[in-house]
C-alpha cells in the first residue's frame, strides 16, 4: 500500500466512524471564528466557547470590538491564556477588517495571513469552514497522528500541511481535518493512544507504541521511589 492509498483507507474510516465533521469552536459569524481560533492557541475549545459568549455580549459588533482597548478585551479572555497578546492581536485585527477589508473577513489565504495573529491553521480553518474551500488545517492532533499514521515525517505544521496536501482529495481535506480532532480526542491521545482495538490499527505505522518518553521516565522513578520506601 503507497503512502496515498493509505491516507485515502484513513479519510474513508475516519468518514465511517464520524459521519459529521464540524469545528467545535462555537460563532456565528466569521470574524467571530477568527476570534475564537486565534483564544484557543494553548486552551481548550471548551473554555474558548465559554468565553466568546461573554465577549460577543459586551462588544456585539466587529466595529465595537475594533473600538474597544486592549485592557477591556484582556480582562474578558483572560480565562483563556496568554490574554494580553491575545487581547491585543484580536483589537488590532478588527480594526484592520473594518479599515482594510470594509468589515469582510477574506476569502484567501493570502490575504488572512496580513492579520494580525493569523497563521497558517487559522487561515486554512476560515477558508475550509467558512468558504468551503479546501483547506488543511494542521493542529496538535493532526501534527501527532498524521505522524502516528507515517503520512508525514514531520513535526513542523507548515511541512506537515505540504505532505497533506499531496495525499488528501481536495474535497476531503477539511473534514479529515476535524475528524482527526475527534479521534485524537476520543482515542489516539497523546498520552495514551489506545491501540488495541482501534479501528485503524492495521493503517497505523506506530500501533503499539504509545508509551512517551515522558511517562516512562516517571514510571521508572515511581519504581525507584518505592524501592527507596520498602528499605
């Protein structure tokens, strides 16, 4: 099996187990989206969702948000981490939406990438979900099982994007996305990948190998810790 006839078995199983595929970040807007992404760097889509709607109902606009200080958004996410930077990248790309872009998120990846706190996985995200475009959004969980599953030798997200985009169809690429949020969630985890049983172990190049260094080490020193205790 080639390296493409694997990642097409892989889009196809995830299909079967998770039929719907969606972001799990909550709007109703575009910008609103771009907001969220850009909260959830280093935090739960969960908390993100707990508190974009306390933001979007002190500043309801995207000119509201444009006009509003750093320290007002900052005090909002602060639940969400890293809030100042967060709080100041979202101000000045909502000024710059409203100034630039006559209140219009665009379409392009070129274009999303001139804003302020967009990269390349947040770009991707808007123009898969929002435009329906193909995109490859590459997070946590597709860097760890795209890796897990040997379609990308890589750990840096833009490199893992550019094999991905040579292995998926275009009009899957998006949704395969999502469904590995699901399935990294649901089973692969990073700590601890539940191999057995798994329904795309025989598509897995690293099925069996899901003890991390990290956890082994600490294993190793619980053991020594109660040796130290039975003298």
């Amino acid at each position: 099996m080639t390296k493409k006839q694997r990642a097409l078995a892989i889009v196809q199983r995830l299909i079967e187990i998770y039929p719907m595929s969606e972001c799990s970040l909550e709007y109703d807007e575009a910008y609103r989206l771009l907001i969220a992404v850009r909260l959830a760097a280093q935090c739960t889509d969960a908390r993100v969702n707990t508190v974009t709607p306390i933001l979007f109902q002190k500043f309801p606009t995207l000119q509201s948000l444009a006009d509003a200080t750093v320290d007002q958004v900052a005090e909002i996410v602060h639940p969400c981490g890293l809030y100042r930077s967060k709080a100041k990248d979202i101000v000045a790309c909502c000024k710059m939406l409203v100034e630039q872009y006559d209140g219009k998120v665009p379409d392009t990846l070129e274009e999303l990438l001139k804003l302020p706190g967009v990269g390349r996985k947040t770009a991707n995200l808007i123009v898969g979900d929002v435009y329906g475009k193909p995109a490859v959004v590459t997070d946590t969980h597709c860097i760890r099982l795209c890796g897990r599953f040997g379609l990308t030798d890589s750990k840096v997200p833009v490199k893992v994007e550019m094999d991905l985009w040579k292995l998926l169809p275009p009009e899957e690429s998006n949704d395969f996305c999502h469904r590995l949020v699901y399935f990294g969630r649901d089973r692969c985890t990073a700590r601890s990948p539940q191999c057995e049983g798994c329904p795309l172990a025989d598509l897995c190049k690293k099925v069996g190998v899901n003890i991390p260094k990290k956890a082994a080490g600490k294993k190793s020193t619980a053991k020594k810790t109660a040796a130290a205790v039975g003298r």
